[in-house]
C-alpha cells in the first residue's frame, strides 16, 4: 500500500465502486446539502436522512456489503472500508447515510445473522430498503467500559418480557423505529459470585413504556444520540436476539467487528483534514509574503502527520486483509483501534495549530474535525480498554 491522500486500487471491483461512491458524494450530495443548507451543526431530521436512504438505495450503496439474498454486493472488509474512507473523507454532513452507518444496516451490525424469520421480515429486511432505522443501547449513565454492571432489567412476564431501564448515548436513536435493547435478566448476577446473563432485545420505540427522550449533545455537536427509557415495557418472546442470556455476546460481537470498521471512516476524516491543512499551508502567506508550507518548522509538522496516517491506514488494511483470508484478527483490531484513534487526535491536533485562529474558528471544518476526532478515543471502546484487550491476548496467546 503506498501513500496517498486520494487512492487508488488495484482490485477493478473496489476501483470502480469508490468512483461512483466519490461521484455521488461530491456531485449529487453535495448540490443536495447546498441547496438545503445543511452544515455539521444543523439539527438532521428523519426526512433529510430518508431521502438519503432511498437514493443510496437505488444507487446500490444502502447495505452494499451484504449478501446479494439481501441485496447487497457481498463485499470483503477491504472493500466495505474503501467505501467507508471515502465517506470520512467526503466532508458530507449526510455521508454517514449512504451506506447505512446512521440507523442502517451497518448500525445493526452482524445482528442478521441471530435473526429469526419473524425477525428479519419485521425489523431487518424493512432496515435493509431504507424504511426503518435501529440504534443500538447498550450504555448507561454508570454503566460505560464495565457494561456488564448495567441496571436494566428483564423480568419474564407470560409469553414475554418486562424491561425497565434507562440507555444512554444510543447514537441514531432519533431517526430510529427499533432499539437493540441489550438487559440484565432478573434473578441472575443479584447475589455475590452469581454470574449476571444479558439477553439481546428488538424493541419499538412506539411500544407502551418505551421512549427515545432527546440525549446529551456530544462535543461534536451533533443531535445524532438518544436516551432510551424503559419503564415496565413489554417485549414478546418473538422480539428476543438469538438465545436468552446470550444478549452479551451478540452485543460483544458486532462490537468487535465496529472497532475495526470504525477505523475507515476515521481514516478518511483525517485524510481529508491532512488535504485542508495542505492546502492552507500552500495558500497562507506568512514572514516575508512566504507560503507557510515554506517554513521548516509546518514541513516537519505535515511529514510527520502523513507519516502517521500512513501507519494508521497501512495497519488498518492489513488486518482486513487477514479478516477477508478467514484469520482471526482480535489483537490487530485492538492495535488499529488504539492506533487510528490516538494517531488521528495527534493529526488534528497539529491541523488546528497549523490553521491558527482559523482553526479555532466555529464553522471552520477543521475546527469540526477536530472536536469530531477527538470523540473517538473513547467511543467503540476507549483507548484504555483496547490496551487492556492487547494485552490480555499477549499475556494468554504468546
Ligand atoms: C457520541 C457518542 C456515541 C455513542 N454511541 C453509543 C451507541 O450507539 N450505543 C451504546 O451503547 N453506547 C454508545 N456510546 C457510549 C460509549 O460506547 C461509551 O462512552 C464508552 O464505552 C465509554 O464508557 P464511559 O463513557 O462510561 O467511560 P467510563 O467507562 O466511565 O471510562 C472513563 C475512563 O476510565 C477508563 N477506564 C474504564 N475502565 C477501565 C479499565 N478497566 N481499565 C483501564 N481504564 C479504564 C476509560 O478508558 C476512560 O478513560 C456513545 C458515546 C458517545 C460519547
């Protein structure tokens, strides 16, 4: 893999869809935004995204990357990230509803797989074409990095289920229909030493006892999370993801793949934060009417963020790759994680020094970037836990 802030691929396949996908976000998308006025700061409605779904949809974007039974074009994680990059790099205040980041099929994760007949007809295959959305609850207030102490609670009632609980932070939640609720069940882990088992949930919004209450707004700025607040909400025995007390390691799993999923996207972000900063080092005149890039002190500074970008997509591929060969790659996704996260927080944080009071500016993207970025050393997992996750697989696999 060689360095560059627009690639290229050798595989014709990947080659032709980042062409259209680049096509779609800078031409139709972007007159689209334009013409609607939206920035990073305006407050996104269902219907801004809706538009967004069905004409990724027709464009064959909207859940690409699954099977074709589902109508997607089965792509490998190397190619799904490609398109992932680009969405990052778009700079678009919708991209993140192209290919079904936000509420879509890339939300509901590997899920399909535990899904139940009734379940895909109801819930996934309606959020594969665009007309239903998911966000998936897992965190409380006290309940973060240690999910496991969370306080929502299932109790067997009849033929279902009674939740009550309080989540947090459920990004998509308020352009979403259904909730991948993740609760306690009663009676278990309640006494010291007893394990507690979790048990994976489809719950509507619209159910008596639910309600998706507008959340805390994130240092982005972005009115993209919800509270979920369950209050003695039934769920039927139908609604229950794959077996009861087995929720846990649903949940777990579709975070695995999100960490090394999630890194594309940031790659791309900070791909084009390094493009902005390029540019304003050749088009800002300093000392003696000199361009900035002229200055030895910015050239070391931009070198080394290419550098560091570098790594961080090099490795990042590089684990995709082993994950598309049909190897495990636990440790790699841990390391690229921890490594894009921490590499692009240093990256933006030299963008904004380069960019000087522009880059401290409210409406400046790289200022947007910025705050952006720096969100995801603790988002998918914080940078502390992926060091625990390394090296507890050191400690036990070498
Ligand atoms: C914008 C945004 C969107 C989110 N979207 C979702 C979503 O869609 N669904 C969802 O369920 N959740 C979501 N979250 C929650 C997110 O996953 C959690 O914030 C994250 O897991 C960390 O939990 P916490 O914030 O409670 O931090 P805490 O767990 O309180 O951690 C605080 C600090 O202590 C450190 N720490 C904690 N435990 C350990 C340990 N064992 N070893 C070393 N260090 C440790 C952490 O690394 C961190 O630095 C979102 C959060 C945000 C901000």
């Amino acid at each position: 893999m060689t360095f560059s802030l627009r690639p290229t691929y050798d595989d014709p396949r990947t080659a032709e869809l980042v062409d259209r996908l680049r096509d779609y976000l800078d031409g139709e998308l972007a007159d689209h935004e334009r013409e609607r006025g939206l920035t990073h700061a305006t407050r996104l409605t269902r219907a801004d995204l809706e538009q967004v779904w069905r004409r990724s949809r027709e464009l064959g974007f909207y859940g690409i990357h699954l099977p074709q039974e589902y109508g997607g074009q089965n792509l490998t994680y190397a190619q799904l990230a490609a398109l992932k990059e680009e969405i990052g790099a778009s700079g678009r205040v919708l991209a993140h509803s192209v290919l079904g980041d936000m509420g879509g099929p890339l939300r509901a994760g590997d899920i399909l797989k535990h899904a139940t007949e009734y379940q895909l007809d109801k819930y996934l295959l309606p959020l594969i074409r665009g007309e239903r959305a998911c966000c998936f609850s897992l965190t409380e207030t006290d309940a973060g990095s240690d999910v496991r102490s969370m306080r929502t609670v299932a109790v067997h009632d009849g033929d279902g289920y009674r939740l009550t609980g309080h989540k947090v932070f459920s990004s998509a939640g308020p352009f979403a229909d259904f909730a991948i609720v993740v609760a306690r069940m009663a009676g278990t882990g309640e006494q010291e030493g007893d394990k507690p088992q979790f048990s994976a949930f489809l719950v509507d919004l619209d159910s008596p006892g639910c309600r998706a209450e507008d959340g805390a707004t994130p240092m982005s700025g972005e009115h993209i999370e919800s509270d979920i607040v369950l209050d003695d909400c039934y769920v039927p025995a139908a609604n229950l993801l794959g077996e009861e007390g087995k929720g846990m390691r649903i949940a777990l799993g579709r975070v695995t793949t999100n960490r090394l999923l999630h890194c594309p996207t940031v790659l791309g972000a900070t791909r084009r934060a390094l493009a902005l900063t390029l540019d304003r080092t050749r088009t800002r005149k300093v000392a003696g009417g000199q361009p900035l890039l002229m200055l030895q002190a910015i050239q070391h500074k931009v070198a080394d963020m290419a550098t560091e970008f570098y790594a961080a997509r090099s490795m990042t591929y590089a684990a995709l790759a082993a994950l598309d060969a049909g190897r495990e790659a636990h440790a790699e996704a841990f390391m690229c994680k921890l490594f894009v996260a921490e590499s692009a927080f240093r990256i933006l944080d030299e963008a904004v020094q380069i960019h000087g009071k522009e880059g401290l500016t409210q409406g400046n993207e790289i200022e947007y970037l910025f705050r952006k970025i720096r969100m995801f050393r603790i988002l998918t997992g914080t940078s502390e836990i992926q060091r625990n996750g390394i090296a507890k697989l050191l400690a036990f696999n070498h």
